[in-house]
C-alpha cells in the first residue's frame, strides 16, 4: 500500500474537511479543552480569500468549522514559516470574530474563536517546546484573561512521540502527520489500533485519489520547494545586506 502526506493540500482536507468524526476528534486531541469543554458536534463553515503574504497559497491549507456551542475552530496547515504568518493568523481570527455578529446583535453573544497552526518548520528554534499556547493576558497577573481569542502553534518537526497515558489521542495524531509520507509502506499497528487514526489511514491511501489529485498533489509539492527556495534566497540577501551595511559603518566610523 502506498500513501500520501496527509499535511498536503489535497490529504489534509480530505481527511479534516469532509469527515466531521476525524476533525472532532482531532480538536479535542489538539486543543487545550477541559472535558467538559469537548467538541461533540460541528459544521463546516467556507473558507474566505485570505490576505496577502510573501508566500503563495501552496504552503497553506486550511478547514473551519463551528461547534454546536457556537465557537469557531480554523485549522491551519502551514508547511513553511515567515513572520507574516503570526500577523495573517491574528487578522483571520480577529475577522472571524468580529463576523460573528449583525449589526443590532449584542455583544454578548460573540463566543470564543480557536486557531490551531500546525506549522512544518522551527520558528521558535530558542524554545525547547514544540507547543504553544497564546492568550490574552494580563501582564502582571497571568491569572486574568480577556477570553475569546486563543492561539495554538505546534512545530512538527520538534515533536517527538512519547507515551503519555492521558494524552493518548494527541501523540497518535501528531505522529499521523508526522510519520506517513510517500515512503511510508507500512503503518505502525499502534496508531491502526484507534479507528479515528485508522479511518483517517483510509483517506490518504494513493488509489483513494484522482489521476487529477495525484497531478494537484505533485504540484503543491513543487509550490512549497518553489517558495521555500525563495525564503532561503531573501533570507540569504537579507544577511548579506546586513552585513554590507555593517562593515560601511563601520569604515566610516574608523575614519
């Protein structure tokens, strides 16, 4: 049996856009919900024009969805990092806030707004942790917060799979995304033993997809090296900049 990434475009909405089960199980997994906060039900909300940034939309994928409590949850696969993101994350969490109410509805009714960003790159290399958790906080005292917007970032490739009784379903699904690839020809029999991991085995196996699909999901790959060449490039002239810059001040301070 051969299989595809499941972070690629095509794999990921696959699995946690069409399978309402697979995306509940994930959230609750992922997300830092007490138990009686679990997600039991959702719907799919459409995915809106996002806003411009240095990379093109081949390093993103994305699924919303709304529970029956009303909160919404934006799933972001971000395959390659650059600052703008945490400012394009903000916006579209801010946005899907703010679009929650009418005109003459009261504010109260507004409910809480969850962005999860699974990010395939380090952006926080000086940080040993590869989850992060943002909220509004009060700076002197941690212990007050202004609710209604929370953040979650996962570096993936600073995961690493460890047994945690208690967070049995996060291991797992992290290691889904994390462990199967195009190389990958036989799957762990601990992650086959969860159907929600199983199930969502089924919906990346290759002859699941379209000649088509095959042909999207090779040029979403040849999108991310594309972009990831020109990160590198900018990054590179960027230092060299730098550099230049430095070594004329300092010759004109010399003299």
């Amino acid at each position: 049996m051969r299989y595809l990434d499941p972070k690629a475009d095509w794999p990921f909405i696959e699995t946690f856009g069409k399978h309402p089960d697979l995306t509940i199980c994930f959230l609750n997994a992922l997300l830092p919900l007490a138990e009686n906060e679990y997600i039991t039900e959702i719907e799919y909300l459409p995915v809106h024009l996002m806003p411009q940034t240095p990379l093109k939309d081949h390093s993103i994928v994305d699924v919303r969805c709304r529970d029956e409590r009303g909160r919404i949850f934006i799933v972001e696969m971000q395959m390659l990092w650059s600052p703008a993101f945490m400012h394009r994350v903000l916006f579209n969490v801010s946005k899907a806030y703010v679009r929650q109410l009418g005109s003459n509805e009261k504010y109260e009714l507004l409910q809480p707004v969850y962005s999860l960003n699974l990010v395939n790159d380090v952006f926080m290399p000086d940080v040993e942790g590869y989850y992060h958790d943002y909220r509004i906080v009060h700076i002197e005292h941690s212990d007050k917060i202004i609710e209604g917007l929370r953040f979650i970032f996962v570096e993936l490739p600073k995961f690493k799979p460890q047994t945690f009784s208690e967070k049995k379903m996060h291991v797992l699904w992290l290691r889904y995304l994390t462990e199967i690839n195009e190389k990958t020809r036989v799957i762990p029999p601990e992650l086959m033993e969860s159907p929600e991991i199983r199930k969502a085995v089924e919906q990346i196996e290759e002859s699941a997809f379209s000649d088509a699909q095959l042909e999207g999901y090779d040029k979403f790959w040849d999108g991310v090296r594309v972009e990831k060449t020109l990160i590198s490039d900018a990054l590179k002239k960027g230092l060299a900049e730098g550099r230049a810059e430095g070594r004329a001040e300092a010759t004109g301070n010399s003299s």
